[in-house]
C-alpha cells in the first residue's frame, strides 16, 4: 500500500492518499478544509505523486463523513478531470443536500461536488494491491463509516477514534453516544496494525488497547 498522509492543521482533517502510478489511479480518504485555510497542502501532495500529469490520472475520493472539516477542500482538486466522490449512503444524502449536519451552512461555506457513488456496509473497495472494506460506524455522525484495508490491516478511522485514546464528538446533530460505543466496540475486535486517523497523530502500536480506552472513556463520560 502506496499511502501519502497530509497532515490537517488546526480544525482541518488529515487526507490520506494511496497510490497505483502504473494504473494511473488516486484513492483518497477525506479532504480536509478549503485549500485557502491549509495553504493547498492537499493540492502540493497530489503535484508531487502525479508531476502534474493530472489529466493521466482517475481520482476517486471517499468521505468518512458529512462535517465541512472533511469535505470542504475540494478546490484542491481542480486540476484533475476525472474524479468520484463517494460515501456512505446517509453521508452522501447529507453532502448533497448540503443540509445542517455537514455544517457548511454555519461558516458559510460551499462545495462544488456532489457523491454519486455508494457504499454499503462491509462492501470492499478494491484499489491496487489494497482490499479496503467499508465499515458503517456510527456515533460521531450518522453516517460516519471507516475503511479497514485488510492486507496491511490498517484503519482510516475518521472522527471515530484517535491516538490517545480518545473518540469524536458525539454532540453534533445525529451523533450518539450509544452508538459510538457499539462502533468502538466493533471495531476493537478487528486485528489492526495501523490506525489513522481524522485528526492528530497516527498509531502503530497497540491500537485494541488504543480504541478500548476510546470506549471506556465513552462508558464513563
């Protein structure tokens, strides 16, 4: 797995990107804010892997879900001619209707996409040498789902959990504390090696204990 991270700074989401040069292919895992907030960080990254052939390359952009902090940075995008946007399917209903629980409308903010591609529960995205499976994982927001690439047993988590051990809100429209709990325990039986996250650092060690202090922290709050 060929995996660019670029770091979001202040309340901008990481972005991750994978990689298949000889198909000429792009995979990326939410998009962070406007390029204007994060310097186009986003856009330098995807410069570098494709030397500015842009129009080589297919592009699809999965979203973990629906608040501005993960979705609003697709002007770093502009250069590319063929790119997907999925998304869980509440998720993607949320973007496109552009409706308050993606929170755009609260900083004003407008994106020029819309997610014409679906995945369900436990679909599996196929993408090089990476099996990348959907994992609908509620609680931060209704449609919030997570990706688990099954070779190099890696997470790309969303807001669902972070290093540390600690989760996202569940206090924004349509989260659940209840739910986040069910997520976290669901995913705490899954073997992972890698976790990356929305926000804040990666983990490379002890990601059970990692999300299981998530969920203890959910059942005592």
């Amino acid at each position: 797995m060929k995996l660019d991270v670029v770091r979001g700074g202040g309340m901008s989401s990481n972005s991750f990107i994978l990689s298949d040069e000889n198909e000429g292919k792009l995979f990326i895992v939410d998009l962070g804010l406007t390029g204007k907030l994060t310097r186009f960080a986003l856009k330098k990254s995807l410069k570098k892997i494709v030397d500015e052939k842009y129009e080589d390359y297919e592009l699809e952009v999965f979203l973990t879900h629906s608040h501005l902090d993960h979705i609003w940075g697709d002007n770093n995008l502009k250069d590319f001619q063929k790119i997907t946007f999925s998304a869980s399917e509440l998720a993607a209903n949320h973007i496109n209707a552009r409706d308050e629980i993606t929170l755009l409308s609260k900083y004003r903010a407008k994106i020029s996409f819309t997610v014409d591609k679906i995945y369900a529960d436990e679909d599996v995205i196929k993408f090089a040498d990476s099996e990348l499976k959907v994992i609908y994982s509620p609680g931060h927001t209704d449609g919030s789902a997570v990706l688990y690439e099954t070779n190099s047993k890696s997470l790309f988590a969303g807001d669902v959990v972070f290093a540390g051990g600690a989760c996202g809100r569940v206090d924004f429209p349509t989260g659940d504390r209840w739910e986040m709990i069910a997520t976290l325990d669901k995913l705490s039986r899954l073997d992972i090696n890698h976790l990356y996250s929305g926000h804040g650092p990666d983990v490379h060690q002890n990601v059970k204990e990692n999300i299981l202090n998530a969920k203890n922290m959910m059942e005592y709050w």
